[in-house]
C-alpha cells in the first residue's frame, strides 16, 4: 500500500513585491496560521510521510516549514524546482521517481498541477469529499490518496482511493 499526501502552499501574499518574482511570495499571515495548523492536524492524525518533496518557491518552502515544525523530528525532505509550475504529467513522473522504500510520500505544491493530478488518480472514497476536491483545491488543501500498489513506478490515473479531503475551512470546524 502506498499514501500520497498532497498539499498546496497555504494562502500566500496577493502579488510579488514590486520587480519581485512569483516564486519569492512569501505567506500572508493567515497562511502561517493555516499551515501551523495543518501540521499539528498531520501529526494528530499519524499522517508522517516517509519523505517529503517541496516546491522550491519561498511560500511552498515556508508552508512545509510550519508545518514540520509540529513533528518531533521533520520528516526527510527534498526540494524539487519541477514541482513549481508542474503539470500532471510532471508530478506523476515524481511519484513514479519515489524509492520503494517509501510507503508514505507528501507533496507540497501548487496549482493547477496538484489539483489536476489528484483528480486524474483519485476512482473512490468519500463521494462528498471527492465532489469538493473536483470543485476546488484550496491554499492548505491536503488530499490523502491512497494505492494498492507494491511500488511508485505502478501509479496509474483513476488507482487512488481518497481516504480525506482537508481545507482550513474543514480545519476550523474540526472537533478532533
């Protein structure tokens, strides 16, 4: 079995600073909040990935960074520039890319891409979620695929089942 946890940056700030470039955007305030949040809620609910893969632009990196900070120890990590900007295509060559070893692989990306490729390998698993994930995956939007596969390289589109769907919205009325 295979988890895949996908993770868009959280709410980051309107436009690059003046002669600034999209990948330096930092997180808006709301957007640290969203994703100290969200780590605290990965680590609650023993969603530890075995590795994670980071776009390299600064409020990707600044999401994954507040959010590691809830685990006791962060969880092996590589920064990827092909994850900025990534089509499907690109992110599924990733997946496939991923050592055997690893049972458990969180992405934390943008869009389209992430919310592209989770409803290409999403077939089943709560109907209400997968109806609000085809609508929107929102900054801080965390989909937890799951695979009946011995390996990375057999990942195919519509061979994921999705176990949650989580949004800050969901985070905020969340009782547990």
């Amino acid at each position: 079995m295979r988890r895949l946890l996908l993770l868009r940056h959280a709410k980051a700030e309107r436009a690059a600073p003046a002669g600034g470039r999209d990948r330096d955007r930092l997180l808006a305030p709301i957007g640290r909040d969203d994703a100290s949040r969200l780590g605290t809620y990965l680590v609650r609910h023993d969603f530890r990935p075995d590795l994670v893969v980071v776009s390299t632009a600064a409020r990707t990196r600044e999401t994954w960074d507040l959010a590691a900070a809830a685990f006791p120890a962060a969880p092996p990590t590589i920064y990827d520039d092909r994850v900025y900007d990534a089509s499907p295509e690109t992110l599924l060559g990733i997946f496939h890319e991923t050592d055997k070893q690893v049972g458990t692989l969180l992405v934390v990306g943008h869009n389209p891409g992430l919310h592209e490729v989770a409803t290409l390998l999403i077939a089943s698993g709560d109907l209400e979620a997968r109806q609000r994930i085809n609508e929107d995956f929102p900054t801080a939007g965390l989909a937890v695929v799951d695979f009946a596969l011995d390996g990375w390289s057999r990942l195919h589109p519509h061979a994921g089942r999705l176990e949650r769907f989580i949004s800050p919205r969901s985070l905020a009325t969340a009782t547990d």
